[in-house]
C-alpha cells in the first residue's frame, strides 16, 4: 500500500504541472475607476506556473523512490537525494524536467503514508526554476478512491518567488484539485476549487473559486466554472464557459458590465 500511495502521489504531482491557469485580456474597468489589468491577471497566475516545475522536480524523486528501477541514470547524474523513513533531502544541479527550465538548489520533503491518504510538506531553500527563485513551503494531501479511477488532493502554499528583475510574488492559500480518470484524454477530467492571496507590486489580490473550474485533459484551458479575483475594492468574475472545449472566457464586473477574453 506504501508503494501504491506514493505512485498516486507522484501522478498527483506531476499533474500540478498543466494544470495551470493562462489569461490574457484587455483592461477591465469597474464603475469607480479601478482597473484590473493584463498584467495584473498574469500576475496572479504567475505562481502556479512556476510551482508546476517545482511539483514536477518532486514527482521525479517520487517515481523513483517508488520504483527504483524508474531512478536509474537520474538520481547522480542533475541531483543527489538523502533518504529517511520519513522523508528526502534533494539538492539540484541544473536537472532539465520540463523540457525548458533548469532547476537548481534544495528542498527538504516530509511525508505520512496511510492507506487512504498520504500527506507531505516540502520546503524550498533557495530552489531555482531557471532565473526564478522560490522560498516557502507546500503542503499536500492526496486521497486516492479505493478503485484508483480518482485522486483528489489539497494543496496549503506559503511561498514566495523572486522574479528576475529582483520582483517579488507571494501566495498562501489553499487550492484542492481533482482528477477523475477516463478511458481516454477526452473523458478524464480535471477540477479545481479554493481561495488563495497574491501580494506583488504592493498590491494584494484574493482569489476564491465560485463554482469548481472543471475541464477535460483533451483541452488546453478550463472549460466550466467560475473564480473571482479582488483587488482593492474591485471584484471581477472569471467565467470559464459552458463547457465547450475553446480559449475563450468571460470577465464580468461589478457594474454588470461584460468582457469576452482569450486565455
């Protein structure tokens, strides 16, 4: 069962990595002047895409301790790991996971393992996503259905990420995700809910998901659901659609007014 659970976790891990929120639109404006712009929203999703690279690092060392033969020609040649009963601490040297970001500095990893549920907090020191450096922790605990067709896990961040231009972004909140597996691409799908805070540019942005975003691993971005990014008194509705497989989304403001946007 140990070994079951730390593979569902792994899957849990590296499905983090596209599971990820793009946006792009123009400036919205609500009835008093405040504005949510591109940049701002981009910012606010900025941390999920770097925390993917960091999920996928763990993955790797998860797969591999679940099965040995899977960490073969890996662990040496772009990391070193020290083991315990409890858990790892992994230093990396320029490991390539995703395709396109090196990934260097440390992270410590504490795990519990039941039968149902594994729990697991890493905490990052110094820990490079290319020019990118992420301080903080992540929490995770992940529940698998008894038939193995399900995993959803929570996942607790306090982590802050420098930027390469020295800027800052930090978030603490909760996001649980889910996956249903399929019979193919097309039929697994993917969930997410929570709220979360983003602090960048001294600005704080809350984030709640209304309704749960929802979307098939077949497409790109989220299909259904709905979450709602605030800002200093400004609270605009993220609409994902009715679950047709597209880029597009709805932006509704306070004032009732309406903004189709590609994500």
């Amino acid at each position: 069962m140990k070994k079951l659970n730390l593979r569902n976790l792994s899957i849990a891990l590296m499905a983090i990595g596209f599971i990820g929120f793009q946006s792009c639109s123009e400036d919205g404006m609500s009835g008093d002047g405040e504005t949510l712009t591109q940049a701002e929203l981009q910012t606010v999703l900025t941390t999920d895409d770097i925390a993917g690279a960091t999920d996928t690092a763990l993955a790797e060392i998860f797969a591999g301790n679940s099965d040995e033969s899977a960490i073969v020609g890996k662990e040496g040649e772009c990391y070193t790991a020290e083991y315990t009963e409890t858990g790892f601490v992994a230093t990396f040297n320029n490991c390539v996971l995703n395709g396109t970001d090196n990934v260097n500095g440390t992270v410590t990893a504490t795990y519990e393992v039941g039968e149902e549920t594994t729990s697991f907090t890493a905490t990052y020191q110094d820990f490079y996503v290319g020019n990118i450096k992420v301080n903080g922790t992540r929490t995770f605990e992940i529940t698998a259905s008894t038939e193995e067709s399900a995993v959803s896990f929570s996942i607790v961040s306090d982590m802050s990420v420098e930027m390469e231009d020295g800027s800052i972004i930090s978030e603490n909140g909760t996001k649980t995700f889910s996956i249903a597996f399929g019979d193919s691409l097309e039929s697994t799908t993917i969930s997410i809910a929570g709220s979360w805070n983003i602090e960048a540019d001294g600005n704080t942005y809350a984030v709640e998901t209304l309704q749960d975003l929802q979307g098939s691993v077949a497409c790109e971005h989220m299909t259904t659901g709905t979450m709602v990014v605030s800002k200093n008194g400004l609270a605009v509705t993220v609409d994902f659609g009715n679950g047709e497989c597209d880029n597009l989304a709805t932006l509704i403001y306070p004032n009732g007014a309406t903004e189709e946007i590609t994500l």
